[in-house]
C-alpha cells in the first residue's frame, strides 16, 4: 500500500504541485509592490508555472518506461489536480479556470515532454 503510494508517478503529481504553489505564492508575497499593474506577474506565470510543472514531473517520471500518450495524458490529470486545488482556494473565479485550463494543459505537456527529453 505504501509503495504505491510513495511511487514515482504520484511523487511527480504531488511535488510538482507542491512547488508549483510556492512558486505561486512566493511571487504573489515578494512582488506585491507592482500592485498597480500586477498583470506583468500574472502573464508569465501561466505559462511558465504549468511548464516547471512538467519538468518536475518528468524528473520524477524518468525510469517509467510508457508513450508519449501516456505521458500526455498524466500531464493533464496532474493539471487537472492542480485545478481542482486552485478551485477551492479561489471560488468565485472557477470560470476563469475552465477558461486557461487548455492554456495550462498545454504548457504542462510541453514541459513534460520537454523534460522527458532532457532526463532521458
């Protein structure tokens, strides 16, 4: 039970999440000077928090031997975790999220695959 738990396909779920909302946070806490125009944070951030993601992700999917298509669709369930995190923090913005979903699975399958090329 504990090894399946404590794989290295969950790990690449659960860091990459992790880290992608301390990256998150970090710049919301040491940027919030740029109040005034917080839309230069905002814009990078979707793309380049999704695409980390994927890089964490295939490090820790390294040794797993699978397909392209799988490691497309396990990119999009660890996008679709953190959407289901981000819902609950931010509740009244669900439809902003429905919208950049595609944007973020996007991203974070480039990052994976990016990353799996580079860890190989």
């Amino acid at each position: 039970m504990l090894q399946t738990m404590f794989s290295a396909k969950n790990f690449g779920f659960i860091v990459s999440n992790m880290l992608s909302i301390i990256m998150i946070g970090a710049t919301q806490n040491y940027f919030h000077v740029f109040e005034a125009n917080p839309w230069w944070i905002v814009l990078p951030e979707i793309i380049i928090v999704p695409f980390m993601m994927g890089v964490i992700s295939a490090w820790f999917w390294r040794k797993i031997k699978f397909e392209r298509m799988q490691l497309a669709a396990w990119s999009c369930y660890n996008i679709l975790t953190a959407l289901l995190l981000s819902a609950s923090f931010l509740k009244g913005y669900v439809v902003a999220l429905i919208i950049i979903g595609p944007i973020l699975m996007l991203c974070t399958i480039i990052g994976a695959s990016t990353g799996r090329a580079i860890f190989k």
